[in-house]
C-alpha cells in the first residue's frame, strides 16, 4: 500500500467472534499498529469488538461511528471486510458510506482495492452498490416466497408488520432530535429507514 498525504490521525477497527478461533484481535492490531507506523500515522483510538460481525449491536462498532461524526479520526483501518462486519453487502456499503459521509476515510489492510483513498474507490464502490442491490432482489424474493407460501398454508394473519419496541422509537425520535439522519438511525438501532420515519412522523 501506498504512503497517503493528508492522514495524521487513525482510528483501528478489529474483531473477533468468540464462535471462529480463526484470530485473535491482538494479532490484527499488532499488523494494523506497525503499518500505521510506517505510514507516520498517529493511533488515536481502538475500537475492539469480541462477537459476532452478523449485527450491529456491537458496543465498539457504534461508538466508532459516533466518534467518526465528531471526527476524532481521519481513517479508519480494519483487518479485512469481514472483520468489518458479516451483515451483507447491503449494510457493510452503508457503514463505509457513513463514514465518507462523516468525512473519514476507510481502507482495508488485507484487501487493497477496498480503500476510499485509492484510485479504484469510485469502480469499488459501484461493483459492491450492484452486489447490494442483487442481495436485495434476492430477499425480496424470498419474503414474497414466504408470504406465498404463509397464504397457500392458511397463515396470513402471521404477515403483519411487527411492531417496534417502545423503547427503540423514544431512542428513534431522540436521535432524530439531534439531527441524525433515518440511516444512521435505522443502522444504530437494527431498523429500517422506512420504520425511522414512520416514527418519526407519528411523533
């Protein structure tokens, strides 16, 4: 990888499930630490999460983005992407696109051509928006699947939409108070945008 101008401060991102032994957290900091080095980057945050990459419901995960919002960082490195997260490729685009949008920059240390500062970023970005959208296709077609076959058996009135607990729309609508958008909203707090702004404008 090459040296980038511009990036002073770096926050490090690495996790581990505690169900795959595949590494130890401690390994991808010591390679992510030496390669910051290098680069004459200065490590001004860990952020270390001990579970699962499936879900957002990460404590270090989220408060990585919300100190990415306050630009405590100028980048954030990660071991691989699916160190970053193992939610699909729907929610790992909108995680990288929340920290562009933060202004912080993202780059893979095992993965080269996932780097926003790279020459490829825009021709990434793109492939991974049209992975997305097929998962999305193929979900759809699998929930319409489902309900076909709820109707075919009888069940329909299993098809209502589940409500959200009340204590997710107080938080909805707090953090909405303060300016966050339905996205980030939704990503905080395992929803949907749409459900974001049903609450919100039910408030």
């Amino acid at each position: 990888m090459k040296r980038l101008n511009g990036i002073k401060n770096v926050a490090l991102y690495a996790r581990v499930s505690t169900k795959d032994g595949r590494q130890d957290t401690e390994n991808q900091l010591i390679a992510l630490g030496e390669y910051c080095q290098k680069q004459g980057w200065t490590v001004v945050e860990e952020y270390i999460d001990h579970e699962t990459g499936g879900t957002a419901k990460r404590p270090h995960f989220q408060r990585m983005f919300a100190d990415a919002r306050a630009r405590k960082f100028d980048l954030v490195l990660f071991w691989a992407l699916d160190r970053f997260s193992r939610e699909g490729v729907s929610a790992t685009l909108a995680y990288l696109e929340r920290l562009t949008a933060a202004g912080v920059n993202w780059r893979s240390y095992t993965e080269e051509y996932l780097d926003s500062t790279g020459l490829f970023k825009e021709a990434v970005i793109a492939i991974l928006a049209v992975i997305a959208k097929q998962e999305r296709i193929r979900r759809s077609e699998r929930a319409r699947a489902a309900i076909a076959r709820l109707r075919r058996q009888g069940q329909a009135d299993k098809l209502g939409r589940p409500r959200t607990e009340p204590s997710k729309r107080a938080k909805a609508q707090k953090l909405r108070a303060q300016g966050l958008s339905l996205r980030d909203i939704g990503a905080e707090l395992g929803i949907s945008a749409a459900t974001v702004q049903r609450i919100v404008a039910a408030a």
